[in-house]
C-alpha cells in the first residue's frame, strides 16, 4: 500500500480547516495594521488632504490591494481613529491613574494628551474634520473619544467628592467642563504655537487645579496639591468605570 498515497486520500479535518482560516485572519489582521501605520506615515507627509494613493505608495502597494484590506475610505478613515483612539489611553490612562499628589497628576495626565497631538498633529486634524480623501466621512472619533473621557472623568470626580463626604451632584457638569476646555485649548495651541508645550500644560494645570482648590474650600476641604491623597481612585477609560487604588 503507497503511505503516499494514503496521505493523499485522507480527509482534511474540521481542526485543520480552523487552523488554517485563523492563520489567514491573524494575516489579514496584520497586514490591516501595516497599512494603517502605512497611512500615518502618509500623513505626516501629505497633512490631512492625502488621498488613498498616497497610502498606498507608501505602503508599498497599489491601490487595489490596499482596497482588498479596506473596504472603501470610510474603513480606513475609522482604523485610523481607532488607532488614534488607542494611542489616546495607552498614554492617557496611566498618567491619569498615577498614585501622586493632585497637581503633578493633573499636569502629566495633560502633558500625555499634548503629547499626541503634538506628534500626530495631522491624524488629529483628520479626525476633527472627518473628511479623508475628499470624502466626508459619517462618522465622529473625537466626540466619541472626548464622551469617554468626559464620562470616566466625571465618574472619578465623584468618587473623590463623595469620599469627602460633599454632594457629587455637579461632578457631571465639572467632568465635562474640564474635557471641552482642554479640546479648545489643544486645538489651538495646535494651529498657533503661540507657546510651548510646557508652558500650555502649567497654565491648563494651574487653572483646573485652581477650580479644584476653589470648590473644595467652598466646603471647608483644603487639599495640599503637592501631597498625595490618602485615598487614590482610578480611571478605566475603556469602559467608564472608576475604582479605588
């Protein structure tokens, strides 16, 4: 009997049909990610105007392979915030959650969010205009990621509140008022450069703390800014939920 043969004949297996349609997944899957971080090479270059065949050149590609990964602008437009959106918390978050005194926690938590629209400054401006490739994209990145950040924020503030036995009431309203000045201010420090990053970092920390420092003393709570807190409460941005450290 030819064992050749034998081999030959033998059905394939549902197991080894699985196996390989997940390679091809985690292939595709990966080929996704070069040709988005393909596209933010692209726009460094070309700014906010590129086009898919910029990203297609610089991937290496023509632009009918790159639309075998991508269904039309609008998929690439949306890897592309979300890759924005995953730069945003890896930085954010542990800047955010660090165990140290109030005003160097809030001044790295906005030094981390400077410093991705400082190096990815085009990606941010797509994103804000949601137009790629002179196509007007359905779709809103930002306000989605600021909605995010604004909700967990405000979940964090009325933790710290309630631990101090004040009405956590406007902890909503401070969340979202601290997120929307922060957005204003990096969109145009963004497009003026008037100042450094340093300097527009200590002025925003300056001015959210002086609002902490303010409302706190309204209720007879004096914090030291540069001690930290016996009691640290942490952000997940991911779903919205705040627990203790």
């Amino acid at each position: 009997m030819n064992p050749m043969a034998d081999r030959v004949k033998r059905p394939r297996t549902a197991d080894s049909g699985d196996a390989r349609r997940d390679r091809w997944k985690s292939h595709r899957a990966a080929r996704r990610e070069e040709f988005v971080e393909a596209a933010l090479r692209a726009l460094a270059e070309h700014g906010p105007d590129l086009g898919m065949e910029h990203v297609a050149a610089e991937a290496g590609v023509t632009k009918p392979v790159l639309y075998r990964h991508f269904t039309d602008k609008a998929d690439l437009f949306l890897a592309l915030g979300h890759r924005g959106t995953e730069i945003l918390f890896e930085r954010l978050i542990p800047a955010m959650n660090r165990e140290e005194a109030p005003l160097p926690r809030i001044r790295k938590s906005l030094d981390a969010f400077f410093s991705i629209i400082e190096e990815y400054p085009n990606l941010y401006r797509l994103l804000v205009r949601s137009t790629f490739a002179d196509r007007q994209i359905d779709a809103d990145i930002v306000a989605e990621d600021k909605e995010v950040i604004a909700n967990a924020l405000s979940a964090l503030l009325g933790d710290y509140l309630r631990a101090y036995q004040i009405d956590s009431g406007g902890a909503e309203v401070w969340g979202h008022g601290i997120v929307g000045m922060v957005q204003n201010v990096g969109e145009w420090w963004l497009e003026r450069r008037t100042m450094s990053r340093d300097a527009v970092v200590e002025y925003l920390t300056m001015t959210i703390w002086a609002a902490i420092d303010g409302t706190m003393r309204g209720y007879g709570v004096t914090i030291d800014p540069h001690k930290r807190l016996e009691i640290n409460k942490i952000v997940q941005l991911t779903n919205g939920d705040t627990a203790a450290g």
